[in-house]
C-alpha cells in the first residue's frame, strides 16, 4: 500500500480523461447499476483497498485543489 505522494504521468492522466470517460458513458448506458455507490460489495478486497489507498495519498491535483479554493 501506497502513502503519501503520487507520481503523476501525463499520458496516464489524458488517457483517463478521454478514453476512459467515453467507456464509463457506454457501461453507463448499458449496465444497470455501473459506477453507482456500494457496488464495490462485488469486490470486496478492491473496495477496500481503494478506500485505504483514497484516503492516505494525494496528487499534484489535490494540492491544487487545496491552494486555490
């Protein structure tokens, strides 16, 4: 597990802003139930690790965020 400070990378963070927003919509539309609150109880251990991993790191963009609110 991760604490503190993610790296940030530049193709990774396009990548999730285009590609990944078209294919969340298409789930969206075609899945019921998809990215709404409390499916993780179909992962278990990925919900718990990426509740852990939420709260004990942040990012440039979180920083950000912090400075200019």
């Amino acid at each position: 597990m991760k604490f503190g400070v993610r790296k940030t990378s530049i193709k990774k963070s396009i990548s999730a802003r285009t590609k990944g927003r078209t294919t969340r919509a298409v789930k969206k539309a075609l899945i019921p139930g998809y990215g709404k609150k409390g499916m993780g109880a179909l992962h278990p251990e990925r919900a718990v690790y990426n509740r852990v991993y939420r709260k004990t790191t942040f990012g440039l963009g979180d920083v950000l965020k912090g400075l200019f609110k």
